[in-house]
C-alpha cells in the first residue's frame, strides 16, 4: 500500500499540470464576463493542490474533571499536522459554476514523559491521531445585475476513526454549510453576506458570516470572511511575492474514544485563532511555497458526551498559548492559461 503513494501523489501533480483549471480562481474570477463574478482584481492566482506541514512549540494542558477521571497537569512537547488539499471545477458556464474540493488533516501529539502519563485523554491524544477527511462542493451563480450566490457545502470524517470499523458512522460524520448573497461593486470591490452551519467554535453552531475582498491599489488590499478570516495583502509588482497578515478561527469536532468513561464515544471540541505573518514566494510559475509563523491562542478544548448542539462537558482542558509555523507547497495555474 505504501508503495502505491508516491505514483498517486505524482498522478494528482501530472493532472494539475495539464488542466490548468483546476483553480479556484478561474471559478471565482472572469473579469470578461458579462456577468457578475465575486473575484477582485488584484487577488494572487488560486491554490489547486496544496500540501502543507505545521508544527507548534511546546505548551502546558491542565485539565479538571470529575471522579473518577479527575485531575491532571502535562507537558505537550510536540504537536505537528499534516494537511493536503486538492480543488477542481467540474462545471463552468458563464453563469453557473460548480467545483469539489478533497482534503485530509492528520494531527499527532507526544507527551513529555509519555510513559509515566496514566490519564485516559492524555494517553489517547498520545496514542493515536486526530483525522479528518472531507469532500466540498462549491456552487457560484451569477446574474446579468450586480447581485451573485455563494454555496459551500461539505462532509467528512472526525476524529480517531478507523475506516475499515467506523467508515459512515454518523458519530464520526460531520456536516458544514454556507450560503452567501453578493454584491459587487467594481472589479476591486465585492461583498457578501450569509449564514454559517459548521464546527468552527468547536461545536455545533449557526452563525453570520460577511464576506468583505478590497483591493485598494497595486500594493495593498484585504481578503476576508468574518468572523472566520481576515488577510491584509501586500503584493510586489512582479506579482511573485505576496506577504499577509492574518488572523483566523480554527475550529473542529472530533469524536474520539476514550478509556475510563462510561459511553462508547466522546468528543473533542477544538477551537482556536491565531494571529499569523505569512510570506507566498514564486518557484517556477506554476508551483510556489509559502510560509506562517505566529501566535496561537485557544478557544475550546473540552471533551463532551455529544457532538449536537447542547453538550454536557466532560474534561474541561486548559491550554496555554504557543507559538506556530507551518510551510506549504502549491500548485496555481500556469499565467499563459489566464491571459
């Protein structure tokens, strides 16, 4: 099986390269169209593949439960993440546009003195790796006024599953969507608002959303979806760099099992923003690296006996603030297919 990776991974590469719309911005962005489009100018060219590796310091955890679980201190001395990223448009007229997107995020923890640890979500978070794997359909209509539609919707599998076991159970599935009504102003200005169901606050929850992609000049523009992300953008003219400053939520639901507690299943709930820099830099045209490094502050840490609306917690986790870095690389559309 091991083997059979590298030649899916190169397939996956050879596919990229030779359709280039499999981007993101050829969806969101055609400026020749008689319709209107959400893209901005200005906007870097979109990400189709991306593979990303990310790594935070070490940090303390304190967490408080009752008996008989209790009480426990420990050390996080490394917490790294695997993340890979594919999106691909399958429809594309001038009004109505369609596009999928996979991904797959694996988390691992080690423990200081992981040996001597005798606390069942410690020894969990030690033992085994937080997953998540997901399909996403986007949906962009268009109109011949100044008016466009978003959808996003998605679903995947949470937590410490084993997919030859637990492949469909719904306490592993998770579900998100978010429509959003836009308005675009010019090529440089556009804007939306909607409503949000996912697990960005770590549970279940519905929240607004407001889009909000200005580009003020050559130099200068932000890109940002509140209260999810915002990203002030500072681009060279050779258009081969790009710096941001960005803030995010980062939030999921995993359901995991855990020793010592009277149910089959329970479930972490994860929520965190961080404040990052990040740097894009140009390779060879088509492919890229970028790299973040900054500061991650927590939300929400618990783990519960649901995944639903209303939880009754049953670990309340205390994590100290650390700092972050990742590096990606990516794959964006050759600009002789864009001009």
């Amino acid at each position: 099986m091991k083997k059979s990776i590298p030649v899916v991974f190169i397939s996956i590469l050879l596919v990229v390269l030779e359709k280039p719309l499999l981007a993101q911005e050829t969806i969101l962005s055609c400026t020749d169209s008689v319709f209107c489009v959400p893209g901005v100018m200005g906007v870097p060219r979109a990400k189709g593949l991306v593979i990303k590796r990310e790594a935070t310091l070490n940090y303390g955890i304190k967490s408080r439960a009752a008996d008989p679980i209790g009480n426990a201190n420990a050390e996080i001395k490394s917490n790294s993440r695997w993340q890979f990223k594919l999106r691909a448009p399958v429809l594309l007229k001038e009004s109505f546009k369609i596009a999928i997107g996979l991904e797959y995020y694996t988390e691992e923890f080690r423990f200081e003195n992981a040996e001597n640890i005798d606390y069942p979500f410690y020894n969990n978070l030690n033992d085994r790796n937080l997953n998540s794997m997901k399909g996403e359909i986007f949906f962009v209509k268009s109109t011949l006024t100044n008016k466009y539609f978003l959808l996003r919707v998605s679903i995947g599998l949470n937590g410490d599953y084993n997919l030859d076991e637990n492949f469909g159970k719904k306490e592993f599935l998770r579900y998100s969507f978010a429509p959003l009504f836009g308005w675009k102003q010019n090529r440089y200005l556009s804007y939306a608002v909607g409503l949000a169901y996912s697990y960005n606050f770590g549970k279940r929850s519905v929240f607004p959303l407001f889009s909000y992609n200005h580009t003020f000049n050559d130099r200068w523009g932000v890109e940002s979806i509140l209260p999810v992300k915002m990203k002030l953008r500072y681009n060279s003219l050779s258009e081969k760099n790009y710096f941001y400053l960005k803030t995010e939520l980062n939030g999921a639901n995993y359901g995991i099992h855990l020793a010592d507690v009277n149910q089959d299943l329970t479930y972490l709930d994860k929520s965190e923003v961080r404040f990052m820099l990040v740097w894009e830099r140009e390779i060879h045209d088509w492919l890229w690296f970028g790299v973040e490094a900054g500061y991650r502050s927590n939300i929400d840490y618990d783990v519960s006996d649901s995944y639903d609306f209303d939880v009754d917690q049953i670990i309340n986790n205390d994590l100290k603030d650390s700092f972050i870095w990742n590096f990606s690389l990516f794959l964006v559309p050759p600009r002789k297919f864009l001009e």
